[in-house]
C-alpha cells in the first residue's frame, strides 16, 4: 500500500512537471476541469473533477483509486499502462548504484573463450524456455478467454433500470475481475472471481458498452441498451443518482421546459453551477446512420448570470459505440467547453470555438451534418464549424440535450438524404 501512494506521488509530480502549471496546492477547481479535458483528449477516458481532486489530497477519501483511473493517469504520461509506470519508475527510484568487485586472478580461472560459449549457451536455453513459457501462458489466456462467459438481461424498460450479468472468469484464477457499466471508469465494480452473478444498475438512459476486465485486460463485451419512453427529463449534479422530471414538469406547449423556480424547489438552492437539466430521448431511429444525417432544434438556456456563470448547453447524438457533441456557451466562457465530432475532441482550451459563444437572449437554431465525409455545425444558419471526418459514428440511437441551470428546446428534427426520420414539435 504504501508503494502504491509513493507511485501515486511520483505520478503526481510528473503530471505536475508535464503542465507547469505551479504549485498544485494552489490549484483551483478549473485546473481541474482543465486537467480533465487534457487527459481525455489524450487518453479518450474521462477522469471527473471529484476523483481527480481526491488523487491530489483535495478532498479526504480512504479508498485507493481504480485501477482505470491509475491506467489513465498513466497513458497521459505516454506509459502503456499503470503497471509499466510502476515497474520503469519504481526502478529507477530503487537503483543501487555500487563500485565493482576488484578481479582476483585465479590461474585456475576457466579460460574466456569456453566462458563465453558456455555464456552463449545459457542464454539460449533461458531464452528458449521464455519462448516456451510465453506460448504456453498465451494458449492458457486463450483457453481461459474462451471459456469466459459474459451476458446480460434488463428487468424492465423504465428508469431506473436493474441489469443481471451472467459471467464466468473462473478460468482465469483471477482475485482481480471487475464489470465496467460503460466507457466511464468510475462506474466499474469488482464482483466475485468465481461468481456467476452481479447486478447493477442504470440511472441514466443511453447505449452502453459494459466490459467483463481481468487483470485490467477486456476480455468479454455486450451492449446495454437503455431506452426512453419518449422524452425524459432528470437534473444530475455530483450526485450519482439523478432527479427526475415527469412528463408534465417539462412539457410546456410547444417546448420542453424546465423553469428557474422548478430548479429551486428540485435542488434547493438558487446556484445551478454544475447542476444540469437533461431532456433525453433513447431509441431507435430506423437506421439513422451518422455517417448521413442532418440534426435540427432550436435551444435556449434560461439561468441567469447570477444563477449558473458559463449557462452551457451540450447536444449529445447517441450512437453504437460513439458520440457527437455539440456545446454552446456564454461568451466568455469558450475557454470551458469542447466539441466531439465523432472522430476526435476538440477542446476549447486549443481551439478558439468562440463562434460558440451565445448570449441565449433568443433561441439559438443548432444544425449539425454529415455528408459525403463532411461534418459541419451551424449556429443560427451560420457555419461555424467544417472538417473532414474520415470515421463516422455508427447507428444514431438517441438524442440528449443537457442544460446548466433551467433551459427550453423546441423543433427537433433528424433527417437523412431522403426523408425526415424523425420530428417533434411538442
């Protein structure tokens, strides 16, 4: 345990080094979020602010970070993994460094030539039975990955939603097998070696990719799929179980809404920083592809000034295995924001996306495509936003829009080259 917090500062202090941002002492919570953007553009995982700040003593927390958060840490320093830090940097930290032993001549000593063909010889032999073991613990890998056994079933098709795993990693001799619910490491759980059954569940509606890991290594994958009845709304702060809205808190005529007073009476408090009002719709879309799409709505974030500083907005496309994320912000928060194409992450904080910046004093109409390998965002008619994407997104299965503080949208339409696919005036 204690190697592992001297590993742990070792890493610190590199990423430290690496960023040359001054005394992490000093650092305040956007250095965190900073730091969180850096690390999933390099590594495509997201690290939260809270498990970040609790990595740098920030916040009191007894239990040893995941093994996915220390891999990730890790990658953004260029090593492979957490185990490869541990062994190149350990070693360097434990190397003794001593005067050689004085030669002591021997006439009897053997002569060199037949030392170094005896040498020769030995490393041969160490190098063929390194082979043999090598082949030999790859084909028990192989074995043991056959024989794994990995499903799932959902109870039912409402949120919350609870899904049963079937699995079988005993073939592994493995004291370490975990369920990762989906690409967030955070949401990963250590379960039995030798179980056959874990159970967790799904607050929030989406396509996930749960992984069965042994020995940090992915050896069995199945989709989750968590569907809506049409448009769910909920408010998610830190808090890993969210708030949710009916059918009647959202739908207000010819939008979706959620008012300055009904946040208050929902959360509490007056300050929506960091506390988002999400309106989701998850299903299929007969075969929406995103490789060929054009996304329509108009959005409006309602807080004010006083109420949530940045009043960000992001338009999430949902697809099998990806993402499109669109942000919008106020003005002179650009800095904070960062948009995923699908293909790659742009952040804000390398890119000037200030034709991002909104002052929400009307809706803004939001147009995203896709077309002969072109993808492009217009913010009220006005490109602001046009590269190559060479790998598209797959199968488009849901829609997701999140509002810092209270927010409205109307006018949602998907369509592709033919037809609209789907439309909802409200």
């Amino acid at each position: 345990m204690e190697t592992e917090k001297s590993n742990i500062l070792t890493c610190r202090s590199k990423i430290e080094q690496l960023l040359n941002w001054g005394d992490s002492s000093q650092w305040i919570n956007q250095d965190f979020e900073n730091l969180s953007d850096r690390i999933f553009t390099k590594t495509q995982v997201r690290l939260s602010v809270s498990t970040l700040k609790r990595i740098w003593g920030k916040v009191k927390y007894d239990n040893s970070p995941t093994m996915a958060t220390l891999n990730a840490l890790a990658q953004f320093l260029d090593y492979e993994n957490w185990r490869e830090f541990q062994g190149k940097n350990s070693l360097i930290e434990n190397e003794v460094v001593t005067q050689p032993l004085p030669i002591e001549k021997n006439k009897n000593r053997v002569p060199s030539k037949i030392f170094r063909i005896s040498s020769i010889a030995a490393i041969m032999l160490v190098g063929l039975a390194l082979i043999f073991l090598l082949v030999k613990g790859t084909s028990k890998q192989k074995e043991a990955t056959s024989e794994a056994k990995f499903e799932l079933r959902k109870i039912s098709d409402d949120l919350p939603n609870s899904v049963v795993f079937n699995y079988d990693a005993s073939a592994f001799h493995s004291d370490s097998v975990f369920i990762q619910q989906s690409w967030d490491p955070n949401r990963r759980e250590r379960v039995d070696p030798n179980g056959k059954q874990h159970t967790s569940i799904y607050y929030s509606p989406g396509y996930f990719i749960a992984k069965l890991i042994v020995d940090n290594k992915i050896i069995k994958e199945d989709a989750v799929f968590i569907k809506t009845k049409g448009w769910k709304g909920f408010i998610n702060n830190d808090e890993p179980i969210p708030v949710y809205l009916s059918a009647d808190d959202i739908k207000k005529k010819t939008i979706l809404s959620v008012s300055n007073e009904q946040m208050k009476e929902k959360m509490g408090s007056p300050l929506f920083n960091n506390t988002w009002v999400t309106y989701a719709n998850v299903r299929e879309f007969g075969g929406l592809t995103g490789s060929a799409f054009q996304l329509d709505l108009k959005v409006r974030n309602t807080a004010t000034v006083e109420e949530s500083l940045c009043r960000k907005i992001v338009i999430t496309l949902l697809s099998k295995g990806g993402a499109i994320m669109i942000p919008l912000s106020t003005k002179g928060c650009i800095s904070d924001i960062g948009v995923l194409t699908g293909e790659r992450w742009i952040s804000g904080k390398e890119n000037d996306l200030s034709a991002f910046g909104c002052d929400f004093a009307d809706f803004e109409k939001v147009t995203c495509k896709v077309a002969d390998h072109i993808f492009e965002i217009y913010l009220n008619d006005k490109l602001v936003l046009k590269e190559e994407q060479k790998q598209s997104v797959d199968e488009i299965v849901g829609l997701r829009v999140s509002f810092e503080g209270p927010g409205e949208m109307k006018e949602v339409r998907l369509s592709n080259s033919q037809k609209v696919v789907y439309e909802d005036l409200f």
